[in-house]
C-alpha cells in the first residue's frame, strides 16, 4: 500500500474525498485586513516575563532588544509588502473530479502545496500584492501549520497556550519580526534567569551561568577556542553559493563529527558540543557535513545565535498565545477559502507546455500557471513529479535526513525552580541518545536517581506568568512505553533536579515528531556529507514552473520559521516575476 493510498481511509473521514468542487471569490474582508499597512503601524509589543529572581541582566537585555527591533523595523518597512494593494483579484479555483478534458483554461493562477509556514507565507505575499493573481492552497493535514503546534491547557491561572513544535523567535529574525508585527502578536522574552545545570555522562552536574560553559579552565579553553576557528571559517562560506567556497570539497566530505575530533581534544567538550548538536538540529553530528554546518551557523548569523540562550539568540522570544497563531491569523488574512484542508497532493504533471495539473490523493485535479512546493524534503520525493524532478533535485531529497524526537510540556502551580535560584534549562550531555548514560545506570543501581527520558529542558512560564517546563525527549527509545510511563518518568527526572515538588503537575502534554504525519522533520532536514556541493543549486531552482518553499530551502536562519517565511516570499517572488513582473513583494 502506498504512502498516499494508507491515508485515503482517514482523509475521506474528514470529509476531504468527497467535496463538491469550490468556487473562490474575492474575499471582501481582505482589502480591509491587508489595508492596514505595516509602515503605519507599531512595534510589536514585547513582554519580560516576570521572574521571583531577576537577573541584574535582566533589563538592559530587554532595551537591547528594543533597539535591534527597532532597526529591523525601520529595515522591513522600506520594502514593505502589504503597501500595494489592488482590489480587483477576481480568484477562481475550481476542483475538478473529471478528467482533465483538455481545457487550456487555468482553473487558478498559483497553487501552493503545503500550508505550513513557509506555503502560508507565499499565499500571504501573492494576497497581499493582489495583482489578479487567483490562488489555492493545498494542504494535507486537517490543519495549518504544521511543524507549529499550540496546546491549551490548565494553568496556575486557569488555563494557558504552550507550544509543543517551534516556540521560539529571534530580535535577529527580520521576517517573524514583521509577522508579528503585522498581525499584531505580542512577545515575551524567555527567562535565563538563575543557573543553568549540564548533567554529564560519568554523573556530574555542573552549575553554569548564561552565556558560559559548564567547564574547568582547560576544557573551556579547548571549546573557546574551537568556537573562535568555527567562526572564521564559517566567514568563508557563501549563503547563495556555500558549494564555491575554496575549502567546500573538503569540508563537504568530513561528518561534523570527523571534524569535532580533529578540533575539540577534551572528551567533556566534545560530549557537550555533541550534545548541542542534537538539541539543535536533532541528529548527531555522525549525519551531517561539516560544510553544512558551517553554512547553518552562517545562516542564523554565528555561532551565538544559534546555540546560545538571550539576546540575539534563536531563544530569545516566544509568542503570547504560542506561535500557531502566526499561521491560524494568516490563514484568516489569505482568506480560509483559499484553503484546501485534509487532502494532500499526489501529483504534480507538467507535460502541457501552457499549464500545470496538480492532483490530489481525493482526485480532484486543478489547472494553474504555477506551482509553489511548500513542503519538506521527505514529502516533496512522495509526489509524483510528471517529468520526474531532476537527477540533481532527486538526489538531494535522498541526502537530507532529519531527527526524530518527542516534545512534552508539564504545567505547576509554581516556578518551584526559579525559587532555587536555577533558570529551568538543563542540558543532559549523554553519549548515547538512546540508552540510559552512565550516569542513569548508576543512579537506578544505586537507587538514587531515575532513568531520565529528556536530554533537555527549559523554563516555559508564560507571559501570565503560568509556570511550566518544556522538555525534548529523544524518541527511538521511549516512544515504546506507554504514555502514562513516560509521563511518569520525566516528573521523576524533573524531580531529580528540581526537587519533591515537580511531582505535582497541573497539566501535561507531548507530541511525538517522529510519528506525525506529514511533518515528521524534526525539526528540520540537514544536509548529510555531498550534499551541498553535488545539489545545492538544486534545492530553489525552479523546476520548470514549479517553484520551491520550504525552511529547508532558505538561506537565512536555515531550519527555523524566519527561513521558513523567508523561503515563502521569496517563491511568490519568482512567481509574481513570471506573472506580473513589475510587482515586488519585498524578500
Ligand atoms: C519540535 C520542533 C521544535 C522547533 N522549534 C523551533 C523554534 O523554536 N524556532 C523556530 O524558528 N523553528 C523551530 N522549529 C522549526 C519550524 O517549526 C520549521 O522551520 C517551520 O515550521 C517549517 O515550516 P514549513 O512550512 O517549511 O514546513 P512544514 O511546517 O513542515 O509545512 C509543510 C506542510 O506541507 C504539508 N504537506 C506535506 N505533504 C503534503 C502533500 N503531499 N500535499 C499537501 N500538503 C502536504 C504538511 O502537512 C505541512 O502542513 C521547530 C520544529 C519542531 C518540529
């Protein structure tokens, strides 16, 4: 049974087989929503979040923000998308479930695949630029979003949003910054109040403050020292060409691993450099290049902005309510009836030399002009292409594997944490992903201590002040226990650290990324060892009229939301370059 044809059953559940075909309008509200430029509107606003225990830190840190958001302000709203506006989009999208009787009528300008973030974003862009330009966006799950998922549940102040998928956004992010913005979301800032705790395989537990690392002199000398040669070289590394830099041969065929051996000497940092690895990007350094690397850290800016927690880091933010509001408000700014929910697209024919036919697994087929392909790697090599993609683009599907974890939150009626003077994040440094470390083994011998599922944690107390931790756990292992277990296990982990109190939850929910259908990436693809200098220009190349979104296609914040809208404007871009060269949406 195919991977399409398992899901037919659940689909034609949720009604999505069986619809009459839909006629779109032009959404009236539209004009009115989108006519709210962002030149003339304000910063979004930012919140701390209140800590017991403020850090001295704490409030230049959130000035600092203030001024870098203002820059970025001032930066988006010169080229700013929502300024030209045009009331005539008369959009049409009519399904068919005939066969394709050799119309040469489009029954749409654009369809998108994919309404996560990034389709959602280029839907937003066409929308907002409205030059007649009729769209529809194809989405096979039953909502949008995605890789974005928010929970509601009970808190110390009755009940509260968490998200269980991305939660985070930088003063750096220039594209979610505007989002924000735009749809008039607040933010707050994640707390990095108190002492940070690294637990190392042989047992310890090291107290670290923010911005340094859990060592002795000599092992952070040997980090400091590779982190300063990762950010020279990484200098050499072009975002739009990573695969002509002079040394790109060489650093494509090591694993980041071979690299990490030749570079860091101690065995604490190479397990804890290992160990940040997997938070980030989900997969072990044994799986990706180190030219990859290398051109992710330059992506998000450095070294700091991606591994680091506080100013200018990819954890700086979260979003009041959680970010699956950003995509349920887009949603509603495109227009709901735009989107087409809960059957997915099969395939994608371009054999006419006018139009393109994209099909869906429910067989309703439309005709357009172009086609944006929102969707990660391993969904995108599920389609099938009519030609079939190019050798280049079908051979870096096949080399971009991704990870494979489970996210949970647990709501308390107290930040029992931050009365002891620790901030929540606590980094399990584990030579094995998947089985108990030493330090585990020996605690259950001894008694002393539980097996602990997470290999991090992090203080999750919302903007109200509800108080809660988040966790990722890696998934292989502990996805075979049932779920009450498991559950029970990471309380007892919490309690390890924190004491007697994590015990009594308020709330507690998970998603397991590595079971969900159609966003297993977690949280995105890397690229494995030839990747990038045998495909790269594969991964945004137009493929005759089918055009390329998706974080995993972005040069900017490569694996994060910023990348993910990035790629979204940038593809409706190239389409609005085909269809209507004079429009700009402002990449
Ligand atoms: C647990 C986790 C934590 C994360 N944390 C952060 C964070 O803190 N900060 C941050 O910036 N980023 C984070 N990310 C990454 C972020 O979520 C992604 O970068 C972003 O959401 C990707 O958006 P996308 O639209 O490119 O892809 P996706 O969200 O994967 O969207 C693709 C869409 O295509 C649909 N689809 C698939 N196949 C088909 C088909 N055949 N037909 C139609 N539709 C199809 C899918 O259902 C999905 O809706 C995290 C991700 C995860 C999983």
């Amino acid at each position: 049974m195919s991977f399409f044809s398992s899901l037919l059953k659940r689909n034609e559940k949720a009604g999505g087989g069986d619809e009459a075909p839909v006629f779109i309008e032009n959404g009236d509200a539209l004009s009115t929503e989108t006519g709210q430029s962002a030149s003339t509107k304000t910063t979004g606003a930012i919140a701390t979040a209140r800590s017991p225990a403020p850090s001295p830190s704490a409030t230049p840190r959130s000035s600092a923000v203030g001024l870098s958001l203002a820059s970025a302000f001032k930066k988006i709203t010169t080229g700013d998308l929502l300024t030209e506006l045009h009331p005539s989009n008369h959009g049409v999208a009519a399904g068919t479930d005939e066969p394709d009787a050799g119309s040469k009528s489009p029954s749409v300008s654009v369809v998108i695949v994919g309404a996560g973030l990034a389709g959602l974003a280029a839907a937003h862009s066409l929308r907002c630029a409205n030059q007649g330009i009729s769209l529809l966006v194809l989405e096979s799950s039953d909502r949008v979003g995605s890789r974005i998922v928010t929970r509601d549940l009970e808190s110390s102040n009755g009940r509260d949003f968490w998200d269980l998928g991305a939660q985070w956004i930088s003063g750096s992010q220039i594209h979610m910054m505007q989002l924000v913005d735009q749809l008039d979301l607040q933010m707050y800032t994640q707390t990095d109040a108190g002492t940070h705790l690294a637990h190392f395989d042989d047992g310890r537990k090291v107290a670290f403050e923010a911005l340094t690392h859990p060592f002795s002199s000599m092992t952070k000398l040997d980090y400091t020292t590779f982190i300063s040669k990762v950010e020279k070289l990484r200098l050499e590394v072009s975002l739009e060409n990573p695969e002509d830099c002079p040394m790109a041969r060489e650093w494509d065929s090591v694993t980041l691993e071979q690299f990490r051996k030749q570079h860091i000497w101690t065995a604490a940092a190479q397990q804890y450099f290992d160990a940040q690895i997997k938070l980030v990007f989900g997969v072990p350094p044994s799986e990706m290049s180190t030219l990859f690397f290398l051109f992710v850290i330059s992506s998000a800016g450095g070294w700091h902005s991606l591994f680091e927690m506080g100013s200018e880091t990819a954890r700086e933010f979260r979003i009041k309510g959680g970010t699956q509001r950003v995509c349920e408000i887009l949603a509603d700014k495109i227009n709901r009836s735009y989107l087409k929910l809960g059957d997915p697209v099969v395939s994608i024919n371009q054999s006419d030399s006018e139009l393109v036919t994209v099909q869906t697994l429910s067989g309703k087929r439309y005709r357009c002009e172009r086609v944006i392909v929102a969707l990660p790697p391993k969904y995108t090599a599920k389609i099938n292409f009519s030609p079939p993609m190019t050798m280049e683009r079908d051979g870096l599907l096949q080399r971009m594997p991704s990870g494979n974890s489970l996210y949970f939150v647990v709501t308390y009626k107290e930040a029992f944490w931050q009365k002891q003077g620790f901030s929540g994040y606590v980094i399990r440094v584990t030579s094995s992903a998947n089985k108990p470390s030493q330090s585990e083994a020996e605690t259950t011998e001894n008694g002393a201590g539980p097996q602990i599922p997470f290999t991090a944690l992090f203080d999750a107390t919302t903007m109200d002040q509800s108080p809660a931790l988040s966790g990722k756990v890696e998934a292989t292992k502990w996805r075979q226990i049932p779920i009450e277990e498991r559950k029970v296990a990471i309380l007892k982990g919490i309690e390890f650290y924190f004491g007697v109190e994590a015990m009594e939850p308020l709330d507690y929910a998970e998603v397991d990324w590595g079971t969900e259908s159609f966003c297993s990436s977690y949280p995105s693809c890397v690229f494995a060892p030839g990747a990038i200098t045998g495909y790269f220009q594969a991964l945004k190349t137009p493929f005759q009229r089918v055009h390329w979104a998706g974080e995993e296609t972005t040069v900017r914040w490569f694996g994060f939301m910023d990348g993910a809208v990035y790629s979204g404007k940038r593809a409706a871009q190239e389409v609005l370059n085909e269809l209507r060269p004079d429009v700009v949406v402002g990449v």
